[in-house]
C-alpha cells in the first residue's frame, strides 16, 4: 500500500547530555519517511524546505525512497530552524529557538497522484494543515495522526475535528493527559477513543507503548536502551516503522498492529541511538529483524502450568 | 516449596482519593502472606504484634492459611500503626503518623521447624533485622528481599549486605534510581545486579514489571486498571504472588520466574482495587487465573511475517 507522508523538513539544532550538533536534517515528515522507507518504498513525502536546504540532504532522502514529487523547495526563505536542549533525564526539552522561516507559509498542496495514497501520515503539523490533508485524498485505507501539546492547548477545535476524522491517532502520555484532563492512561484512552479514532497508540518512552482497539488491548515493552544520545525523531520514527510495515504487510487486521507497533518501536529505538536521522539512516534489515526478535523474546510470557 | 514470610503485622489508617479508612489490618508481612497462601499453604509467618491485634484478624490469618507458630502477640504494648494519605496521582504518599508500638523490638527468631524453608521472603523491615533471618535459616533454595528509600539512604551498609546475599532483589523503580543514583533504569539493573542478586524485579507501578537475570530480561505490563482505590500493599501483594506461585510450581527456572512475575502483577492488580486486603482476601483461583491470560494476551508479540 502507499505511503503519503504530509509534515515539516527542516534543520535542527540539539544540546544533549551525550553532546551536541548545531545543526542536523531534522523535521516529522523526515523521520516518519527515512523509518518508513525500509520497509515500503517509493514514500510520498509532502513539505516545503528552503534555498539553504542542502543538495546532500536532497539525496540521502532520495536514496531512502523518498519520492520527491510533493517536495517543495522554497526559494523565498530559509528552511525551518529549530534548536533544542534535552534536560539529563532526556524526558525534557527547552526549546532554545524557532525560526519558521518557510514553514509559516506551509500548505499542504498534495499531488494529483498522491491523492489516492492508501496510508496516509499526519505528521506533528497544525491541525488546520492535517484537515486540509484529509479534505485531498480520496479513501484511504487507514489516515494516522500524531499532534503535540501545543496544539492541544492552542488549537483544540481543529484538533478535535482531526481525531475524529483519523482512524489511528498516535501521542505520548503526557499528551493524552492533556487531551482528557485524566491522569490514568487506561480512562485516557477510553475517552481519546469515544472521540473518533479507532486505534489510539499511547506512546511512553522508557515504559514502551499501548495500543488500544475496540476488541484488543496490547502493550509493547520499549528497548532495553542503556544509553540515549538524542531523543529528538523518536515518535516519528515510531509512526514511520508502524506505517511503514502496515503498508508493506498489505493486511491490517489485530495481529498485524501489534506488529507494526513493534516495528515502530523498534524504528524508534534506533532513532535515539545517535543525532537526528544519523542512525535510523544506517539500518540494514537484519538489525531491524534482530530487534523485533528481541522485544518479541521480553515479553513472552509462557501458558499456565 | 515451603515458605517462610518474615515483616511487619500492622494496622493502617488510609486516606486515597476514593476514600478513607481510620483502621485497617495491614503490613507486609501480611500481605505478603495472603498473596502468597493462594499459591501454597501453610504460609509460615514471622511477626509481632500487640495486645490490640484482632481476634478476627489473626482467625482471618489462619483461615488463609498462615501458620501462627511464628506469630507473636507481645502483650506489652500496642499494634504497629501507621496512617498515610495519597495524593491525587497515586504515586507519592504522605506520611501522617507512625507508631512503631511493639514492632520496635521486633526480632525475629525463625522457631525450629521454620529454619529449613525452601523459599524465604524479607518483608520491608531494617536490613539487620533481614540479615538475622538470613543467619537463621538454612540452605533456603530462594531468599526474596524487599526494601525502601528509608534503608536505603538509612541503614546503607546493613542492606549491601543483604542484598548481597540474596538471590532476589524486588524493589520499586525509584528505589532502584536511589540505590544507583542513575536514571536510567537498565543501567541501574546491571549495577544492582553486580552488587549479588541473581535476579532484580523492578517495580514500576501502572507501567508494569520487569525482571533482569544473567541470560534473560522479561518485560510484563501492568494490568490496564481504571481506577486504584488503595496502592497499600501493592509491592507486598506482588512478592506474595511471585513467592507462593514459585513454590506451587516447586521448580525455579526462567519460565517459572517470567510465570511468577505475572502471579505477582496479578495479585498487586487485585491488590489496589480496594482498601487494605479487602480484595486480596476475596478472590477465587477463576479470577487469579483469569487475570494471568490477560497479561498473557496483551503482551503477545506474533512472530514476524
């Protein structure tokens, strides 16, 4: 099935305990493709850069799948800026800058022959830009959703008028929190799912990630990481693997879900290991099988004596 | 296996969000017992309490199984009392009172016929009352340690020690960043565990339980609870399971571990639903077992396609 991508490209600027990089290829919608495109190939990215966007970076996403068709280069500004600083525990960010540059001007024109795209990838955009997404494309077979706080507190109309539109809404606790004014994950989750989505996935890091359904309920460990370098791309990369894997599985059904929440995770595990897309870039399909392999033994529990 | 369940018989005054209890019967000893007497029985309990204790609370003891021989009634003085409130969220506590009442010169003579118990429970008492029982018993085939924040900034020593010589460490997620002063919870597995227990469960409350060995590392999920009426006895409730199951089973190895890990979650998850032991003392082996396939089910990674 194929895979439109629709969120931000751009530049970042990290300050980790692990260290620092003052300026790396960054951006939603580059993540959830570079993850996504080890396993469905070619991508439909959509978003807008700027003139300083660098012609090496053009490339690598060429070489990961990415189709380029919905890729706008903006020649009035430059690319979206942001920089960041993670605290020790790496649960938090200040962040330190944001320079919408071309962004601000960002609207989602997608490609006649990207219109009928099975999967469709909502990245962390303003909600009024992933309505506008929806109102292009023509039946997909599934419409995921990831948002942010801000959005949250800032645009709550749109956002709830997207989560009811959206079969699969992905967001991290303190996000469902936020959504529902409840502190339980499980009576988020009940609520979050009463507004529309079919699938929620409630993602917590270090604690791993649930995935509830109207019949089922699953809960996936996280890898067992003894060091993060930069926790920047890692829900993206988790959206990417999970829609990734469901397209080339061509099948969503239960089973097919816990794997790709699996996928996902293991996307995101990789994500973290070094700066920005450094790693995930990197991927052969071993590692990604060998990791899957792992999460499935870690949490095998065995029948009843 | 037999076993032998050493800690504090207590009476608890509660005060949660869903309501308050002036006095209830409670400490770990106890509910390490009865979690533990569904699994095998008799439950060879080593405790003190005072002249106060409750006709109806030793014949509750008794009728779940505890042998008394080790049950001391110190005619001097009062029960152990403590009262706490929980705050909104569950996760942190205050203390409003403690009296320490007769349970201040507890010491714990294991009698005769206790010393050759196969597996040996360290309720959460001072880590020199651990290691007397340490001392007393005989080739035990698992001894299985508890503790908290107050010994471990407190009686540091003392409790290297214990730790040092026990096979399983169980202890909470907060505990184990103290004992370490490290964040991340996997790097504080591997220092714990090089410090002597063969196995370390760490607790971590709504996001589950995970258990680290040499060759094995076994993530299990938390039971998806809506509401927790009372965490009292929580971690207690999950040794009692862990305990009783494995000596049900009569046989450790890393699949009865993992199996023990999900008994305990599902006692802890039963634990929580009402005040004190309320509906700990209440449940059937349908609901037990029940609960297990639960666990079973929602962390069921399918193998890869």
């Amino acid at each position: 099935m194929s895979v439109l991508v629709v969120g931000s490209v751009a530049y970042d600027g990290i300050e980790a305990p692990a260290g620092k990089v003052d300026r790396i290829l960054g951006g939603s919608a580059t993540y959830i493709s570079l993850a996504s495109g080890y396993f469905t190939q070619p991508v439909r990215l959509v978003g807008t850069v700027g003139y300083d966007f660098a012609e090496s970076d053009k490339k690598l996403l060429k070489d990961k799948g990415v189709d380029m068709e919905g890729f706008k280069v903006d020649e009035s500004g430059l690319t979206f800026f942001w920089k960041g600083r993670y605290h020790e525990n790496l649960n938090n960010r200040d962040t330190l800058d944001t320079q919408l540059n071309v962004f601000e001007h960002f609207d989602p024109v997608i490609p006649e022959v990207y219109k009928g795209s099975r999967i469709v990838c909502l990245g962390n955009i303003a909600p009024e830009l992933q309505l506008k997404v929806l109102d292009q494309v023509r039946g997909p077979k599934l419409t995921i959703c990831d948002t942010m706080n801000f959005w949250i507190s800032g645009s709550r109309e749109a956002l709830d008028e997207v989560i009811k539109r959206v079969d699969v809404l992905i967001i991290n606790d303190q996000e469902a929190q936020e959504l529902t004014g409840e502190s339980n994950l499980n009576v988020c989750a009940r609520k979050i799912r009463q507004m529309g989505p079919k699938y929620l996935i409630i993602k917590k890091g270090e604690h791993g990630a649930v995935l509830y359904s109207e019949q089922d309920m699953f809960s996936a460990p996280a890898f067992p990481l003894k060091t993060i370098v930069d926790p920047t791309g890692a829900g993206d990369s988790f959206l990417g693997g999970f829609a990734g894997w469901l397209s080339w599985s061509d099948r969503i059904n239960e089973e097919n879900l816990r794997r790709a929440v699996v996928y996902g995770s293991v996307m995101a595990s990789y994500c973290v290991e070094d700066f920005g897309p450094n790693r995930l870039t990197q991927l052969r399909k071993f590692d990604i099988d060998t990791r899957y392999d792992v999460f499935k033994k870690m949490s095998q529990i065995p029948g009843r004596l």
